[in-house]
C-alpha cells in the first residue's frame, strides 16, 4: 500500500518482477563499466590494473545498494523515482570523472574530489530512501544507520586519497573500500529484507550480461578504425566463442542454482546467502569479466593495426594477464559461488584456472590471434565437458546434489 510519503514497499505474496526504470538505470552502469576498461587500457601496468579494479568494486557497491533498494520498494513508483532519477544523474557524473578519479587533468574541476563527493551522494540518496521506507521497521531503520556511520570512514579516506597518487594513493582506496566491506559483511545477519527472491536473482543475472556485454563492445572498439580482414573476422569470432563460454558457465548452471538456493531459504538466512552469494562472490566475477574484455580489446588491437603490429606479434606483460587472469578470476568465482551454496568447489574450473595462469608466459610467445583461439578453445572444452555432465545427469542442477557442476 501507498505510505504517505508516496513510498511503495515490496510485500512477500506480490510477484515482483524487474521495472523499465531498473534497465534504465543500469545503463548508467554500462557507460561506468565502458569508462573503467577506458581507464585500464590508457594506464597498462599492475598500477593502472589495480585503479581498475579498485573502480570496479565502487561501481558494484553503488549497484549493489540500488538492487537491494528495489528489492525493498518500487522504486517505479512515487517518490522514490525520484530518488533513483537523481541517483542516475549523480551516477553518470561519476561515469564521467573515471578518467580522472586517480589523475587531475588540467584545467577545469579537480576531478578526483568531484568522483568521491559525487560518489559519496549517490550513496546517500540509497540510504535516505531506505531509511524513509523503514519508517514503521525500527530494526530496519537501525541496521540503515549502521550503514550510514560505517560509511563515513570510507569516504573520508576516498577524499584523504583524492590528494595523493601513486601506490599510496590505491592503497588509502584499498583501505577504504576494506572498511566499507567489513561493514556491510557485519550487517548482514541483521534485519535486512529480501522478500523477492526471484527479482533479486534477475537482477544480477542481468547485470552479468551487461558485463559480458562490454567483452563484446571491446572486441568491436578494438577493430573499429581498421579495415575488416581474415585475421580480424577469426579473431572475433574466437572473442564471441570465449564470451559466449562465460555466458554458458555462468547462465546454465551457476546462475540456476543460485536462485534456487536463494528462494528455499527465508529470513535472516535468505539475506546471508543474497550477501554472501550476489553482493560479494559476484564482485570477482564482474571484476574477472572486466578484465577479459581488456584483454580481448588489446588482443583485437594487435591483429587489427597492421602498422604497428604484425600478425605474429604476441600480446605480453598487463594486457595478457588480464586475459588470463580475468578469465582465470572468474572461474575461481563461479567455483566460490558453488562453494557458498552447494558446499563443495568445482574441481575443473579450479584446474582450467591454474592451467590459464601457469600457462600465460608460454602464451606470450604465440600471435595474438592463436592466443585468443586458444583460450576460447579452452573455455569450450570445459562448456562441453560439463554439458556432457550435465545431459547424462540432469539432477546435477538441483542444489541438494552437492556433485554439480
């Protein structure tokens, strides 16, 4: 029922499926994730990789925060719109100053402070709409308080940061995004709510498709400004084989016994597995595609730029560790994930992981078309192994049978 402030809550016995205005809103995020693989690929080295990174987990701690408000309230309706339009628009100024979150351009605003204060705002509007749709949930008004005392310090070290640079500055990120984490991991066997079990799940699946989206724009950036040729068509389609992989890994097992382990638990369980499950372990997963879809960009480059590069160049140092190392992240994720829910790890995307990793100074001597197509190759050997698994036990998806895939 409408409150008087024209807050909307989600109830348990409704069907509450996901809104126009949550699409919308993710597009913001599109951009954000578009502009943090800009940033990596412009500052190629362990430092710029881990700015990246350390963006990845602020972005994801905004959408997190509104995933969950949804889940809450519909956020379609009332003032509440209000609210996630102003957050859109505070998000998009975010977006905007990723290129200089780290390193002030000249001229103009100091943008590192300009990220932190808009950040810090977006927040904010979370918490304030949560709190006035708790107005009649003392319990939940308090874990909401929590959340906004835990959030103080971390700003404070992100503005703290806004004048330093280097390691020391990524560090002081470090510590800030740690404090913030430690704080929502403390709250979550509180009195947060989760009555839409379904939404919810939806609602991540949808955002690892965006994410899985940005592999495929990189895959079409890096060529853009070239002539089509055979080498450039095999190597993107060796990218599409490798995106559609993750997408199967993820989509056809993963994703499935998530939810159904999120809807047969209730109260405070319901919320440990959302936090433990959605909220952190698909933190590595968008991280591990992110760094994917640098990779693929950089690989795409050098089949592409013919004048720079010859197809026998292999691509070296950051760019293929984080084609590797992505892709590697994001199986030891989706094994995490099976971990929290099913009890056990998942013994072959652990190995292919290691294999990836062990394997990259080796792939550093081959063309940066075959490293593309070797990797592809290996995330499909693995899709077909665990179909195979799969069709000849179609129980393996039910979370009660702890051999799953």
């Amino acid at each position: 029922m409408p409150t008087k402030r024209g807050l909307h809550l989600v109830t348990r016995d409704e069907d509450h499926k996901v809104t126009t205005l949550e699409l919308f809103f993710d597009l913001v995020f599109v951009y954000a994730i578009t502009q943090t693989t800009q940033l990596m690929a412009d500052h190629l080295s362990p430092l710029g990789i881990g700015q990246g990174v350390a963006m990845i987990a602020v972005l994801w701690w905004c959408w997190c925060a509104y995933a969950w408000l949804a889940n809450t309230l519909h956020v379609d309706r009332g003032i509440a719109q209000l609210a996630m339009f102003a957050a859109m628009g505070t998000m998009f100024l975010v977006s905007l100053t990723i290129p200089e979150a780290f390193t002030d351009l000249p001229g103009g605003l100091y943008a590192p402070l300009m990220f932190v204060g808009c950040y810090f705002l977006v927040r904010l509007l979370h918490l304030t709409a949560y709190f006035g749709a708790a107005r009649t949930d003392p319990e939940l008004r308090k874990v909401v308080l929590k959340m906004f005392v835990g959030l103080l310090p971390s700003v404070t070290l992100l503005t703290v940061a806004a004048f330093f640079s280097g390691w020391v500055q990524l560090g002081i990120w470090a510590v800030a995004l740690l404090a913030d984490y430690v704080n929502v991991f403390r709250t979550r066997s509180s009195d947060w709510r989760l009555h839409q079990p379904g939404h919810f799940a939806e609602r991540f699946g949808l955002i690892v498709i965006i994410a899985l989206g940005e592999s495929i724009v990189a895959i079409g950036i890096g060529i853009s400004s070239y002539p089509m040729s055979w080498p450039i068509t095999l190597a993107a389609v060796f990218g599409l084989t490798l995106a559609s992989a993750m997408w199967w890994m993820y989509f056809a097992v993963v994703a499935h016994v998530s939810e159904h382990n999120l809807k047969r638990a209730d109260g405070v369980e319901r919320v440990r597995i959302g936090t433990d499950t959605y909220t952190f372990l698909h933190l590595p997963l968008i991280a591990g595609i992110v760094l994917v879809a640098l990779g693929l960009k950089k690989s795409l480059l050098y089949v592409s730029d013919t004048e720079h590069h010859s197809l026998s160049d292999g691509l070296h140092g950051t760019p293929i560790w984080a084609l590797t190392g992505g892709l590697a992240l994001y199986l030891i994720a989706l094994s995490g994930l099976r971990k929290r829910n099913l009890g056990s790890w998942n013994g072959q995307r652990l190995v292919l992981a290691v294999v990836l990793l062990a394997a990259t100074p080796v792939l550093e001597l081959v063309p940066a078309i075959v490293l593309v197509g070797v990797v592809a190759v290996a995330a499909v050997a693995l899709v077909l192994f665990e179909r195979r698994k799969l069709v000849s036990n179609p129980g393996l998806l039910h979370p009660r049978n702890h051999s799953s895939a």
